[in-house]
C-alpha cells in the first residue's frame, strides 16, 4: 500500500513538473484597487515600462512552500529553486519536514528530473517533452513565468493597450518567436495568445495569462503579488499558477530568502539503481 501510494505521488509530481512547463495557466484573485483614476497610455509606453521595470538579474536563488491541488486534493511541498538566466533551472522538492523526494534541471535544450520515490528518473528533449504534452514549450517560456518578466525572445510589436480603474492591459494575438531564435519548424508554428496585466504604479506584471493559438483549450495564467524589494528591485513573493487543461491543476507558491546575482551549484547525479522513464 505504501510502496502504491508514492508511486502515485511520484506521477503525480512529475505530471505537474511536466505541465508547469507548458505555462499556460488561469487563476482568479482579487486586484488591488487605485485611488486616484491612472493615466491613459498606448501599447510602446506600457510595453517599454514593463522592460524597465522587469527583473534584473544573472542568478536568483529562494527557498519556497508549495500547495498543490489536483483533481480538488492538496498536497504540501517545499523546496528551493535557483536560475542562472537562459542557461539552468534547478528544483528541489521536499514534503512538509521532510527529505528531498524529487529534483529538476532544465537547460536551454534539456529537462532532466529525479524522482526518488520510486527511483525513477526522465531525461529528454524539448522535441520528446513536446511530444510527450502535445504542445510547444522552450526555456524562454518557463524562466519568464517564474521570474515573473515577460517573454524575451518574442516579437514585441503587436501589443494592444487598454486600461481598467485597478490596472494597464496589454494584449496580442499573434505573438512568435524571433526568427533569429527559431531552431526548428515546431518553433516557427507556436504563436501564442498573451494578456498581460500592469501595477499602474510599478509597471510589475500582476497577471500574465497565455494560450497557444492552436490549443486554445490548455490555458496557463500566472498572479503575481505580495512584492518585495530584493537588492533594489520588486519581486512577487506570492505566485498562483492555474492550469486549465482536461485535469485543472491548481498552484500557489510563497518565497523565501529570495537572492539576487549570488553564484549558484546545480547538483544533478542520477543513481546507477534508478530506472530510466521513456
């Protein structure tokens, strides 16, 4: 029974690792509201204070606490994350007080994880992990949601603006990615759909909401909140990852200890005793 209830654990963490990469989520939480009525601007003003105002950085590292809810069960984790930008992502997942059960390296061209439970371990591709989840997924997209900056190596220029009394909104249609950047024809057919929500007050994303043109029924939407300064800059302390797919999976993140341009180790060893998942 016990050995049945961790490889189900197990699975189901590397179902939700495999699905946080797609980035496409939806979640509902209330907006603060501005006083005073925000200025009218166009879509090249907001777009350049959101650049400005984006988090700056060569390495992050934090200590985090995750809730996670699928199929309405909650389950505890906790664990650190830590980047260097477009090279590495590393994640350690532990359950409440206890030892470390699954481990995750993401590069720009692989995604390798650990699962400990059940000595298991995937190594892979973008093109396997794409095929595997029936989207287009790349390093870009995962690091930007996290961080909580936009996309970077996409087209900035069909971006509309428009405003509400609590937040700016910048919308596209058709956002794909630079061509200088395309490596292969999944890249040049992923066109996503990307809302955007603004702080009229810091230019910080709130809220970033995305869908693939192709695949509009799997929707990511990322709410950021809870900001703090870190060396200078604001970060979300507080993220929602909802993901609307054929089985919702719900995520909410508090960080901790969060640092900024402090050299990180990313320690990935796979036993000789683990089995490979294909």
């Amino acid at each position: 029974m016990a050995k049945q209830f961790t490889n189900t654990i197990g699975s189901k963490l590397f179902l939700v690792f495999a699905i946080l990469l797609l980035l496409l989520v939806s979640c509902k939480t209330n907006r603060s509201i501005i006083k005073e009525p925000i200025k009218e601007y166009g879509a090249d003003f907001l777009f350049n204070k959101l650049k400005e105002n984006e988090l700056r950085y060569d390495w992050f590292s934090a200590k985090y606490s995750l809730d996670l809810i699928i199929e309405k069960k909650k389950t505890s984790f906790s664990g650190q994350l830590r980047m260097r930008k477009d090279s590495a992502i590393w994640i350690s997942l532990s359950p409440a007080l206890g030892i470390e059960m699954a481990r995750l390296l993401i590069s720009v061209d692989s995604v390798k994880f650990i699962n400990r439970i059940n000595k298991t371990y995937f190594v892979g591709d973008y093109v396997s992990i794409n095929k595997m989840l029936g989207t287009n997924i790349d390093f870009d997209i995962i690091q930007s949601l996290l961080i909580g900056n936009d996309l970077t190596y996409y087209e900035e220029g069909k971006f509309r603006a428009s405003y509400d009394s609590k937040e700016y909104h910048l919308v596209t249609a058709g956002r794909s990615k630079l061509k200088k950047y395309v490596r292969n024809k999944e890249d040049e057919d992923r066109i996503y759909i990307q809302n955007i929500y603004l702080n009229p007050e810091s230019f910080k994303i709130s809220t970033m909401k995305v869908k693939e043109l192709k695949k509009e029924s799997i929707k990511l939407e990322a709410d950021y909140s809870d900001f703090q300064m870190v060396v200078d800059q604001l970060f979300a302390h507080h993220v929602v990852y909802d993901i609307s797919a054929d089985s919702p999976i719900l995520t909410e993140v508090e960080y901790s200890k969060v640092k900024i341009n402090e050299p990180q180790q990313f320690p990935f060893k796979i036993s000789t005793k683990y089995s490979r998942i294909q």
